[in-house]
C-alpha cells in the first residue's frame, strides 16, 4: 500500500515538473489532438525521403541507411551524404527522438491493425484530454467527461468503420510525425510556462493555444522538418534563462546550466543555427549574470559540453571528425556538392521537389581532399581547425549578406509582409502554383506587434534625459533581461537567413520558424494584449469562435464561386489573412494609444480574427489545399472527400 502511493507521489512529481500544472497538462493534450485531427501518413517535402530512410536505419541500430524504403531512387533523395562508400542522412538528434516511436509502433502493430492503432491512439490522448478538462476548476467534471467521451469514441468509431488498410512500412515515417507532433505541442507547453511566470495563467493559456492554433507551428506540427524541433528548443533555452534570471542558488545555477544544454542539443540537429544560438546566448548571459564565478562557468562549459557530445560522436562515427557534420559531406545527388548552411542566392534551395535545402558550390566550401578530414600526419588541432575554418568563415559571412540584405525594402517586404508572384523564384519547380506565403501572412497576429514602437516611443517622451543613459544589462529586472535574450535570438536567427529568402519552398517562410514561438512572446508582452485576454475572455473566445466559421465560409466560397487553383486559393487566403492583421493592428494600436476610447472588447475581437483566419488556414492546409499520403484517420478522409479539389 505504501510503495503505491509512493509510486503515485513520485508519478505527481514528475508531471508537475513536466506539466507545471493540470493547465499545463490540458493545453500538452489538447495540441496533440489537434494536430492529430488533420494528420497524414506521407511525405510532404522531399527532404523528407532521405531522413525517413535515415530514420529507418537508426531504428535498425545503424547510422548509415541500406534501406531505401521511402524512395526508389537516390537521386530523389536530397539531403543523403555520402562518405567511405556508405550513406547518411542528417538531423540525427531529430532521428534519435523518433527511434522509441518507431519501435513502439512497429511493435504494437504486431497485434493491432496498423490503421487502428493510430486511431486507438488518437482517441487514447483525447479520452486523456477530456479526463483532465473535467478536473479543472470551474469545469462540471461529469458533464464534461460525459460528453467528451462520446464525441471521441464516435470519432474513434466512425473511424474504425471507414478504415482503409495502412502499409506497415508506413508506421516509422508515423513515427516520425508523431514525434514532430510531441515537439510543437511541447513548444506550446514552453511558452505557457514562460508567459504564465510573468503575466499569469490565463494569458500563458492563451500564449500556448494561440501557438497551436494561430501560427505555422500547427502546419509544420505534422510535416517532419527540423524547424519545429528547433523552435521548441530554442524556446526552452529561453525559459530555462528566465528562470535563473528569477531564482537564487543552486537552482539558478541549474537553470542557467539547463538553457546551454537545450542550445547544445540544436547542435545534434543543425550545427549551423545551433552555432548562433549558442554564440546570443553566452553572450547575453554573460552580460545579464549576477555572477560570473570560474565554478559557474566551469559548470555552464562542462554541461554544454556534454549536450554536444552526441553531435561530435555521430560527427566522429561518420566523417572521422567530431567537428565535421553530414552536411559537409558530398550529396548523393547535385554532382557530388556538399551543403552546410543557407545558399546565398535565393533561388537555391533545391533542384528536386519541394523540400531541397542544398547550397551546393556556391556555399563556397571545398568538399574534396585531404585537409577536410585530415590526412594521417596533421595533428589532432589541425583536423579541427581544417573543419571548423568553413564554418566559422561562413557563419561570419551569413551575418554579413544577411545585414546587406536590410537595404532592399522589396525583398524584405516579400519576406515579411506580402509575397504574390515574386520574380526570380522558381515556381515551375511547385509547376508554377504560387503556395509560399510572407511571414505575416502565415501569421498575421503578428500584426499586435505595430503597438511595440508606440510602447517604447512613450517610454521616451515620459522619461528624464539623464534616465536615458542605456543601464547595464546586470542590472535590469528578470523579466528586462528574458526580453533582451528573445529580441537578440529573433534579430540574429532572421538576419542569417535573409540572404536566401524568399524561395519556392518557403510555404511559411520556414526558415525563420524558430523566430514564431519568440514573436508570439513578444506579443503578450503587449499591455493590451494581455488585458484583452484577462479582461474580455468571454469576447475573445466568441469572437475566435466565429471568425473561424466565418474565415472557413468566405475561404471555401471563394474558392467554389471563384473557381480558383492551389495557387490562386493560398494567395486569396493570404489576402484575407492581411486583412486580419490590419485589423487587429489597428485595434491593439489604437487601444494603446487611446484606451479611453478603444475598449478592451475591441481589442478582443482584434485579436480573435486574425487568430480564426490562420486556423482555417491550418484546417483547410490540412483538409484541401495541400494533397499527399493518406489520412492516419479515415474518417477524415471521408471529410475531405466531400471538400472542393484543387
């Protein structure tokens, strides 16, 4: 009886460290339900071909892929290295996260039709969801369960009816998604935790959910790219630093350590964002510490250390050399180039499918010879040098043509506000269907962000001349210092990729998806914000409610009454999602210039319609407007079916 209940405390603990709180719990639950609800079983962007075949091999106990499940050809592969006459992919620490997944599935799929094993799951998490709402205050706990469960087990039901056959080999690339899906609702969790430790509860609540469900991290939650994985962590990297910028002691300590560990990790997913990551960091750190003590830095160096030392030990294992990642290696396919970072001209990203990410020789790196994994007489140092000299030379210089790019208005407005037909994109590579959208377009809540200058600008006009002396960052409070890591983090993650931005495979602008969870963090650091989230709740709510209805009507009509292509249909959504941002600038705006006149229901309602739009943007991304794999719930299907083509 006592081990039990001792089970049960330490079980308590744990999900209190993980969850913070059943709030924490609910919103965890709730995201992966909802990126489950549109899930598919496929392949969405090319790249995807040789990191599911890398998946598969890890999963198999190896690091090099002989099995080609996901593709018939190598060449259609891109991302795949070779070196010693054997194959690799890339991301492995994204791989590694997915390897218990696939070894779950394909072990549980033993016993239970594949098909209904993800729909056992699915409907597993939400009975978990609507158990735990029921238990939160306020809630009527038996009419909630009640109903809850009846509309999961008649989803669950009307899927096991339509049930079409799912191919087993499928199960590690749903393996693959479903560790994407964990991440995006983890980075939701984050920054719940995040925005709650300065602003409460319910603007945390509201942070998360709006992650999910108002941004492109929904989008990118089924699609196994390392951006979502990336965003989580340089989140979590952030939240661990406010929380030593707040705490005292050894638990200070352990949180300063704990933000180097998440940056680290990036390094196991990609070197090249995780070297500026890691570099903003130290830097801020250093600047903002209270002590900067040879014991503390021992311990801040040592953990970084060890949260790299799976990077540099598949580095070794591979290349020969710890400082020498895949994506130095020469491609399978592309002529034998090698691709480590971003291509300076933005037309490259790729020459096969939708997904390539290959520089290719314009990066500027010499992929063959001797001094790149050091011959047998050069010094350990030497062969370090010889791989870091690339990177280093071209981290410096992805800085430099990312600041140059600050000139041109036009490439920076195609970017972040509009995109339409840009010339010099290579859309015949998506057959000339115009998909990509501006980062203000996939989320135009972003717009509340027009209040920020005002807010600083007043801040200026109602302070004395001698405060305006910049003070020392040692000395500014928790919440100061947090701002100054995020703004820091989002300048230089988006001025390292302006160079080969815009691009025909953006969808989202992507690249800078690690920029979205720290946006949406500067957005309830509005005041008008978060008094429209504490204040008019009710309104908020409805008002979301309705303009999703409304946004997936005036959408789907246009697109019947219109008759109009992919293309044509995404830059009529982005449209309308400008549309929004406007108004919800306007509104926030106006509420921080005159909160007299402009109510706090206004602001609401402001916010709520763009957040509606990119909802159904998210919906009918999932439902109409893009097609690949197959529906890991077939009611869905039947849904979709009954949808307008394109």
């Amino acid at each position: 009886m006592s081990d039990g209940a001792s089970v049960r405390r330490r079980l308590r603990t744990l999900a209190r460290w993980a969850f913070a709180d059943r709030y924490g719990l609910v919103l965890w639950l709730g995201l992966f339900c909802w990126f489950g609800l549109t899930w598919r079983v496929g392949i969405f962007l090319q790249d995807t071909y040789a990191t599911a075949n890398t998946l598969v091999a890890l999963a198999d106990g190896q690091l090099h892929v002989t099995e080609i499940r996901y593709s018939l050809t190598l060449g259609s592969q891109p991302g795949l290295h070779r070196a010693d006459g054997l194959l690799y992919g890339r991301n492995y620490g994204q791989l590694a996260l997915a390897v218990p997944l696939v070894w779950a599935l394909e072990g549980l799929a033993t016993v239970v039709d594949p098909r209904l094993l993800l729909a056992g799951l699915w409907a597993g998490l939400g009975l978990a969801f609507v158990t735990q709402v029921g238990r939160l205050d306020g809630a009527d706990r038996e009419r909630t369960v009640t109903v809850g469960s009846m509309a999961v087990a008649l989803l669950f039901a009307g899927s096991v009816l339509t049930a079409t056959d799912l191919d087993p080999t499928r199960l590690a690339l749903a393996a693959y998604q479903l560790s994407t899906m964990a991440v995006a609702a983890t980075a939701g969790l984050v920054l719940y935790r995040l925005v709650a430790d300065w602003h409460g509860r319910r603007v945390g609540l509201a942070a998360g959910a709006a992650l999910g469900l108002a941004t492109p991290v929904g989008f990118w939650a089924t699609i196994p790219k390392r951006h979502t994985l990336v965003a989580a962590l340089v989140l979590a990297a952030v939240y661990a630093f406010a929380v030593s910028r707040r705490s005292e002691g050894r638990t200070a300590l352990r949180a300063r350590a704990a933000a180097y560990a998440f940056a680290g990790v990036i390094t196991w997913v990609h070197a090249f964002e995780a070297f500026f990551v890691v570099g903003v960091l130290g830097v801020v750190d250093l600047l903002t510490a209270r002590s900067n003590r040879p014991r503390d830095l021992l311990v801040v160096g040592l953990v970084l250390l060890l949260a790299a030392t799976p990077m540099l030990a598949t580095n070794d294992a591979i290349s020969g050399n710890p400082a020498e990642p895949p994506r130095l290696l020469p491609n399978v396919e592309g002529g034998g180039g090698v691709e480590f970072s971003p291509a300076t001209d933005r037309e490259s990203g790729g020459n096969a499918g939708s997904g390539g990410e290959r520089g290719g020789p314009a990066d500027g790196i010499d992929s063959g010879g001797e001094g790149a994994s050091g011959g047998p007489d050069s010094s350990p140092l030497d062969t370090v040098l010889d791989a870091t000299g690339p990177i280093g030379e071209f981290a410096g210089g992805a800085v430099v043509d990312g600041v140059r790019t600050l000139d041109d208005p036009a490439r920076l407005s195609n970017v972040f506000v509009r995109s339409g037909h840009i010339p010099g994109v290579k859309y015949r590579l998506n057959e000339y269907e115009v998909i990509e959208l501006a980062l203000l377009e996939a989320t135009p809540i972003l717009g509340t962000l027009l209040a920020l200058p005002v807010l600083v600008g007043r801040r200026l006009v109602g302070t004395e001349q001698r405060s305006l002396r910049p003070s020392q960052p040692r000395r500014l409070s928790p919440r100061r210092q947090t701002d100054l890591l995020v703004v820091a983090l989002a300048v230089v993650l988006t001025v390292i990729y302006l160079p080969r931005l815009p691009l025909y495979s953006q969808l989202t602008v992507r690249y800078l998806h690690p920029v979205v969870p720290l946006a949406v963090y500067g957005v309830c650091r509005v005041p008008a914000v978060r008094t429209a989230v504490t204040d008019a709740t009710g309104w908020l709510v409805r008002a979301y409610v309705l303009s999703l209805l409304f946004a997936v009507v005036v959408v789907l009509g246009g697109i019947v009454g219109l008759g109009l292509a992919l293309g044509e249909a995404v830059q009529y959504h982005a449209l309308w999602n400008l549309a929004a941002a406007a108004v919800c600038a306007i509104a926030v705006v106006g509420r921080t210039l005159a909160p007299e006149r402009v109510t706090t229901r206004t602001a609401a309602v402001g916010l709520a319609l763009p957040a509606g739009f990119t909802t159904a943007l998210l919906v009918l991304s999932g439902l109409v407007y893009f097609e690949y794999g197959t529906y890991a719930f077939d009611l869905v299907r039947v849904v979709a079916d009954l949808l307008p083509t394109l």
